[in-house]
C-alpha cells in the first residue's frame, strides 16, 4: 500500500500573521500525525517562519521551485542547499505557472529536478496537459514528453525519491475538477509508462492529483486506484478546507 500524501501550495498567497493563524491550526489538528503525510509548500520568504512552527510537527514544508545551479551568479534564484538549510522536504518542480508564465521547458523542468535530487530535497514534479492539448487528444503525449524529460536526465533511479503530481492546467484554480476517472486513466498511465523501466519503482511512486481538489471532492478523488493524495492550491489556504482533505486521504 502507498501512504498518501496531501501537499498545500500556497502559490504567492501569505503574510507572517496569516501564516501563523494556518500553521497553528494545522498543527492542533494533526500536528502529531495521522494516517496520510501532510505538507505544505510555502513562498520563499515563509521558509524561516514554517520551519519555526513546524519542526518539531508531523508536517512537513518545502518550496515551490528552486534552481537548477548549485550556486553561483543567479541573481534572485535558491538553490537545493538553500532549502536544506531551511528543513524542506519538498519542492514542486514543474508546476504548470512556472511552465507557462515562466517559461521553464521540459528540459529545464528537468534540471531543477536533477539538482533537487542532487541537493537532498523530494522534488514533487508536476505533469499536465492544457485543455487544448486534452481536446486534441494529445494527453497522453503531451505527459510522456513532460516525464521522459526527466527520466533521461535523472536517470529512472533518479525519480526513486521523487513524487509525481498530475495537475490538468484547465483543472488548475478554476473550480473545473478532473473526474475521478478521467484523474484515474492519466495516473495509470504514468505509472505504466514507469513500469516499463522499473516496476519496483512504478508500484511505489506516490502520484497526487491536483486541481480544484475541494472537501466535497476529495475522497472521491483519493478513493481511485492510483491517485496517492493531492497537490492543494486554493483549499490549502484555508484551514478548515485544508484539513477535511487530508482526513479525506487518511
Ligand atoms: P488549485 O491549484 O487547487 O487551486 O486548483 C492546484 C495547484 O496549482 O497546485
């Protein structure tokens, strides 16, 4: 059985007061464990702030993009290291705003997630189609690419500690939830397409749907054979919202 994991992406959403008041209630909630693992994915500047509040929690915290240099004349960048040094267990890689606003290719998607790897940081990668490619039916194409990118460059190994996150971009912050099913047929279709280098590492991989995953939606959502837990951007924000999902996975 794969534990499930929820994921909180706070996008560029926080304050240091808000932050506390989500942090706390997250901790009295489920500070101290439960059946699924629980993190959240927080702007840069909060690192110090989750790191305080959360270290000593069941729940984890991470970023939501790095670099994929070390070090170096990068000006505004953050390495791997650099999240170390702040306790992240995680950093989303690939998140369809940075594909799209930001520019980052498959191959460089790739590199962050090499140096991820690389620096000791779980890279969450996240794979998705828009709904033109979906309307196209080049779903299915347009995931290979997005994850054979990264098994070339890591090596399949390499993805060994890594989760997957299938976001449909029409899905994203939109209210527009994938069906159970259709999250289901791309899930598997992921896993296969692992299988058929590592079948070991296609059982194990955790691989979260995201999209307008709500409470009213979620269990539903989990209860699918390959769906491992959700990336959560909007119902993150929200305590109350943030919590019934992950009850809804545990
Ligand atoms: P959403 O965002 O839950 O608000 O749709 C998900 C994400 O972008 O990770």
């Amino acid at each position: 059985m794969r534990r499930k994991l929820v994921a909180g992406n706070w996008k560029m959403h926080g304050g240091l007061a808000r932050n506390r008041d989500l942090l706390d209630s997250l901790v009295q909630a489920m500070g101290k464990g439960g059946s699924a693992d629980c993190a959240v994915c927080v702007p840069f500047p909060y690192l110090g702030q989750t790191q305080e509040l959360l270290k000593s929690t069941a729940i984890a915290w991470g970023a939501q993009t790095l670099s994929e240099h070390a070090q170096g004349a990068y000006t505004g960048e953050v390495s791997a290291a650099m999240l170390v040094d702040f306790g992240c267990r995680y950093v989303l890689v690939g998140h369809s705003e940075r594909r799209s606003l930001y520019g980052e290719s498959n191959e460089a998607v790739a590199a962050k997630f090499v140096a991820a790897v690389k620096g000791g940081v779980t890279p969450i990668l996240c794979l998705g189609e828009t709904l033109e490619q979906r309307e196209g039916n080049i779903t299915e194409k347009v995931i290979a690419a997005q994850l054979d990118a990264v098994t070339q460059a890591a090596g399949v190994s390499g993805l060994a500690n890594a989760v997957i996150a299938y976001e449909p971009v029409w899905a994203i912050g939109t209210g527009r939830t994938a069906t159970p099913q259709q999250a289901q047929d791309v899930h598997a279709f992921i896993r296969e397409r692992l299988a058929a280098s590592d079948a070991l590492l296609a059982q194990r991989m955790q691989i979260l749907y995201g999209g307008s995953v709500k409470p009213q939606n979620a269990a539903e959502l989990f209860g699918m054979a390959d769906i491992d837990g959700g990336l959560i951007g909007g119902a993150s924000l929200v305590a109350q919202d943030f919590l019934a999902i992950c009850r809804a996975a545990g």
